[in-house]
C-alpha cells in the first residue's frame, strides 16, 4: 500500500514538474540575442498608430497626425526588423504601407521559400524557432481586402504549455497596442478568427535564419 501511495505521488510530482517546465525548449544564446535585438527597437516610442511614419526608423515625419498611411504600423515595424537582420520580406517601395501586412501574408506564402522562409504549422514550433533565435512572423490576412490584416515578431519565451495553450507565443509588434512583450491571444484579438486557443485560427507562422554574429 506505501509502495502503491509513493509511486502515485511520483507521478503527480513529475506531472506537476511537467507542467511548469518550458514548453518549447530552452532559450538558446542566439535566442538571447533575439531578445535584445527587439528590446533595441524601442517599438513602444517608434511606429506610433495615428502617425505617418519612416518605415525603416519607426520616427515620425509629418508635422500632424492623420492622414494616409498613418493608422498602424505593424507592417512596418515587421520588414524593419527583418531588414536590419538582412532578411527580405514584402516592404516599402514595393508595397505602400497601408494594407501591407496582408499582402506581406500572401508573398510570404507565395514568394516566401525563394527568400529563405519556412512556413511553421503550430504555436510550439513557432515558439520554439524563436527560443533558437530565428526569425519568426505571426500573419493574419484579412478576408476583407479594404480592411488591415496583421504581423508581428514571435519573442523568446520561457512559457509552460498551460501557457502557449491559453495564450499562443509570445510576440513583439507595433499595431493598435505597441508592445515589447505580449502574447499572440492579445496582440491579435483586434482581429476575429485569427488566433484561436487549440487551434483551427487563420494566422500562420513564417521562419527565417539569422545570421547572428
């Protein structure tokens, strides 16, 4: 009976152990590196919504707010972030600004492996490309061709899987919200269907190398 009693309670210490470790691999130091580099791009100052802003720097460069091209800059912020990691993605003159990041989802899928991009089917693989240190962009297309789509950067994480099952990956990105760090369920949840707990949403997961020095 002691015997019996001590190996249930084993098994519900490796269960609980199981649940509080990382779900998605450890972060590794070319992950650490992907940490700071989106830290550096300071997105909660730069690449403000209601601004017309430089695509490349995230500053301002009109005198007023408003005007075209000036409601968000996910887009934006997503190609300038690959750029300074010497990545091509769908960007500015190519594209104009407004509506970009829903036409950055279909050249990603479209146009995306002739770049070096990979598309990735889950959330843990997503997150787990990310702890590596790679490259990795959440996309939603909007049904609607007049209304904006959205991106954003998946960031390190050291989440449980409770975790990434409630919330999906953690991300960066510039939007409605500018954010360092917030998680797909609440970056995305301006846009209906796009990320859903367990599966079966519309936003997909691009991955690219990175050449870290």
């Amino acid at each position: 009976m002691r015997v019996a009693l001590a190996a249930i309670l084993l098994l519900c210490c490796q269960a609980t152990a199981a649940l509080a470790a990382p779900c998605c691999g450890p972060i590794t130091p070319a992950g650490e590196q992907l940490v700071h580099f989106l830290d550096d791009s300071d997105v909660t100052h730069l690449w403000l919504a209601g601004w017309h802003v430089d695509w490349r720097t995230g500053a301002k460069d009109r005198d007023e707010p408003g005007g075209p091209e000036a409601k968000t800059h996910c887009s934006a912020y997503a190609a300038a972030m690959a750029e300074r990691l010497k990545i091509y993605m769908l960007r500015p003159p190519e594209h104009r600004q407004g509506l970009l990041a829903s036409a950055q989802m279909r050249w990603l899928r479209d146009h995306g492996p002739e770049h070096g991009w990979r598309a990735i089917g889950s959330d843990a693989d997503a997150q787990a490309a990310a702890n590596r240190g790679e490259l990795v962009m959440a996309v939603y297309e909007n049904p609607d061709p007049h209304r904006p789509g959205h991106i954003a950067i998946v960031r390190p994480s050291g989440k449980t899987q409770a975790a990434l099952d409630r919330e999906g990956p953690q991300e960066t990105q510039a939007g409605e919200t500018n954010a360092i760090s917030t998680t797909v369920a609440a970056g995305f949840r301006h846009h209906r269907g796009a990320w859903m707990a367990g599966g079966g949403g519309t936003l997909r997961y691009y991955e690219h190398a990175v050449n870290w020095p």
